[in-house]
C-alpha cells in the first residue's frame, strides 16, 4: 500500500488531477441535443445491445424467442438500463451538488465537480430522449430502493460514496465500450453510448482518485462500516439494472424472466466480465475484503 498523502501533498495531487480534467472537459464535451441525429429512424430488425450479454441469452426462455422478439427484448432491456442510469445520475448530482457544498469554490477540485454535476444532467436528458424516441415504458428500480436511496443520497460520502459511484459509472462503461464500435448495434445507441463512454472517462478518474485518497491509512472500524456500505448500494444498483417489467414486452411473465436470469449462469457471467475491473481496484485499495465480500458474491460481481 502507498502511504496516505496529507495536507498541501494532498491538495497539490487533487488540484493537479483536477485542472487535467478540466481542461480535458474543455476540448471534448458534448451537448446531445445538437450531436444526436434524434430524427434518424430506427433500422429494422439491428439489436439494441448484443444478444450474448443479454439476461436470458442462453436459456430455456431465450430459445423460445424469434429473432424479432429478441430485438424487442433488446430494446426494453437496453432502455431499463439507460433509465436505471439516469435514477443514479440523479442520485449522483445530488452527491454531487452536497459534496461542493462543504468545497472551497476557488479550487479546480470543487469546480471539476460542478463540471461533472453538468456533464450527468446533459447525460439524463440524453437518456430521457432516448426513452421517448425508443416509445418505451418508465422502467426504474423497485420501489424500496428508490425510498432506501432517497435516505442514501442525503447521508453518503466518503469512500464508499465514491466507490458506489464507480461502480455504477464503470460496469455501464464496459458494456457501452463493446457496444459504441459495433456496427450490428442500433445507430442511436451507438452514438448515446460513445458520448457517455468519453465524458465517464473523466468521472472514473476522478473518483478513482479519491477512493485511493480517502482509504489510505484508514482505521480498521471505517474501512468495514464504508466495505459494507459500498457493498450494499453496489448490490442494490447492479440488481436494479433490469426492471422486470422488461420481459412484458415480448409476452414473459416478469417474475418469471427475473427468475431465470438471476440463475442464468451466462447473464452471472456478464455481470461479472461488468464489474471485473472496478472490483480489482476496489480490492487492491481494500473498499472490498472482510465480511461484507459475501454481498459482492451474492451480486454476481466478484
Ligand atoms: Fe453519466
Ligand atoms: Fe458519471
């Protein structure tokens, strides 16, 4: 382990990354309003995200699917995502907004993360268009955990405010990598995802720096309390990825398409391959380890 950066070390190390950032956010952001080509159709019969990280792929269920019906799927399951996406942006820009709020305004850190505030509302309103164009239900997490989060977004922070942030930011980005280059995927998701994928780029960087920050030298009492405390929101973000409601859409009985999702060992595989990297660095700055390992197992994601 590093040993833990303080005072003006620290602040130099958080300003320096921080005026990178800015001046990356500079040269390349976007406004998905005028980038998007919203008024382009749809192409019959493309996916809206590959079929192989799709949560039925490979079962029983998914056999009895045409390749019309699996397009269908692809598109709710794909715009489940998005949505549950712009629930945790929404989340994340209230952090966000209380974070600054104890900030010196003067610091590049501080404004990087009013930068960032700007960059997760332009994202919601891209994904809120989206929705609308793909003519989709409101899909969003059960409703115990929107209530549970409406208390998480009020209290968190620290570490396992920034780890949960991460891992919410870089499973989304490792399947919106696949997805933006391939040419099999629908033009419009492609183009939603390479804007969030560039823009995120910036977001892990940042948090990633503060979750190395922050659990450095920390005592053995906070490491557990904020090992558990990012272990539950990773597992109530993850779990909430797909509303079940999706299955509807192509006559599968939501309870039933949860069901043999969440035992389908191909789809445990996929949110494993998700998070693979995000778990790596949480383990070796040890945000995970201990008891609460056994939430991350339980969540398909280590
Ligand atoms: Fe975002
Ligand atoms: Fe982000």
């Amino acid at each position: 382990m590093t040993p833990p950066l303080t005072g003006t070390d620290l602040e130099s190390r958080r300003e320096h990354v921080a005026g990178r950032l800015l001046e990356s956010s500079a040269r390349h952001s976007f406004d998905p309003m005028t980038e998007i080509d919203w008024d382009a159709p749809l192409v019959d019969g493309l996916p809206f995200m590959p079929f192989e990280r799709m949560s039925l792929y490979g079962t029983e269920l998914w056999e009895g699917l045409s390749h019309a019906q699996r397009v269908e799927l692809s598109k709710h399951e794909f715009s489940s995502g998005m949505q549950v996406g712009l629930w945790f942006e929404l989340i994340l820009m209230q952090l966000l907004s209380r974070y600054v709020y104890d900030q010196d305004p003067r610091s590049r850190h501080a404004q990087y993360a009013l930068t960032e505030l700007g960059d997760e509302t332009r994202h919601s309103i891209m994904f809120a268009r989206a929705a609308e164009k793909l003519d989709v239900p409101h899909y969003k997490p059960h409703w115990l955990t929107h209530e549970v989060s409406r208390l998480a977004k009020a209290t968190m922070g620290g570490p396992s405010m920034w780890g949960a942030v991460l891992v919410a930011e870089e499973t989304t980005d490792r399947m919106q990598r696949i997805m933006m280059e391939d040419e099999n995927i629908q033009p419009l998701m492609r183009q939603v995802n390479r804007i969030h994928v560039i823009e995120e780029a910036r977001h892990v960087r940042f948090a990633r720096d503060e979750v190395a920050n922050r659990m450095a030298g920390m005592n053995l009492v906070m490491r557990e309390f904020h090992r558990h405390v990012c272990a539950v929101m990773s597992f109530m973000i993850i779990d909430s990825m797909i509303d079940p409601r999706v299955y509807a859409s192509v006559g599968i009985k939501p309870s039933e398409g949860r069901a043999a999702a969440l035992a389908n060992p191909h789809y445990q595989e996929t949110r494993r391959w998700m998070a693979e990297k995000i778990t790596a660095f949480l383990k070796e700055h040890r945000l995970i380890g201990g008891p609460s390992t056994v939430i991350w197992k339980r969540g398909h994601l280590i």
